[in-house]
C-alpha cells in the first residue's frame, strides 16, 4: 500500500513538473541583439525582445534591406555570428523538432518569425507578439543564440527553412 502512495506521489511530482515547464511565463525579462551586415549586403539591425506572460514582443529597426520587399526573420539555434555568410548560426530554433511553418499556427519551429517588411528606402520598423519560445537560457530560451535577417521572404512552407535564401544579417540576442 505505502509503495502504491509513493508511487503515486512520484507520478504527480512529475506531471506538476511538467505542467509547469509548459506553462514557463515571464514578466519583463529583456533580450537584444545588434545585427551585423554578412553575404555582403549592406543589413542592419537592432531587435529587442520582451517577455510578458506566455509572449514574447520582438520589435527591431533595420536598414540596408532591398527596397520594398520582405525578408525572412528567424531566431537560429547558435549565439555565432562569425562566418562571413553567418552559417554559423546554425538552423533555426526548434527545440520541439517541429515542421518549418508559420508563426502561431502550432506547426512551426520556436525560431520562425514574421517576415519584415522594408519600405522604399530599404529600412524597416518590426514589431510581433509570439508565443513558443522564452527569454532565458532554459531549453526554449533565446539567451545566447542567434536572430538573422535572410535576403528573401519566407515563403512558411518549404522545409526546412523557408526558402528565405542566403544570411544578410546576424547578431547575437544576449
């Protein structure tokens, strides 16, 4: 009978340990990245990130983007930035092994994020409320990885990145 408890006892423990991790919230912890041009574009950036609850807001302010045009956007699995065509950032973020895909759908990988959109002189102005990943460096936190702008919108269906095409921009979000 005491074994059956115990058991029992274990088996709850667990279950409220891994409710909790789903549910990991936040109140104002803050991440930013300053992004460096690479693949020889002329990309910059900042990006700020801010936990509120179960989201994430992300905003940022680019420049050197081709004009009126989208380009991908996507937190990577790797805090390197080092290679002139930022490789080294790894491949997005996806901690859950999901599918490439839009953003909130429920079938995309933590790292997918809204295209950004530039306007006629190549800067842009970002702002998005996603949910999927964290600001720590828990197993779903951002701390330490990497955000890159890619040259070519993400077309959220081509796996298993989007066909965004080469790196333009990278910065490490600490």
């Amino acid at each position: 009978m005491m074994k059956r408890i115990s058991l029992a006892i274990g088996a709850l423990a667990t279950l409220s340990l891994v409710a909790c991790q789903s549910m990991e919230s936040g109140n104002g912890q803050k991440a930013s990245a300053s992004l460096d041009s690479r693949s020889g574009s002329n990309a910059k950036g900042t990006v700020n990130f801010v936990w509120q609850g179960h989201d994430v807001l992300v905003s940022g302010n680019f420049s050197g983007l081709k004009p009126n045009s989208e380009q991908g956007f996507h937190v990577h699995e790797k805090g390197d930035c080092s290679a002139p065509d930022a490789t080294s950032a790894g491949g997005h973020f996806n901690p859950d092994t999901k599918s490439h895909g839009m953003p909130g759908s429920g079938s995309n990988h933590a790292g997918d994020m809204p295209n950004i959109q530039s306007d006629a002189n190549g800067n842009a102005s970002y702002s998005a409320k996603l949910s999927g990943f964290a600001v720590n460096h828990g197993s779903n936190g951002i701390l330490g990885r990497s955000v890159v702008v890619h040259r070519d919108p993400d077309d959220y269906k081509s796996q298993p990145a989007g066909n965004s095409g080469p790196r333009i921009a990278c910065g490490l979000i600490k």
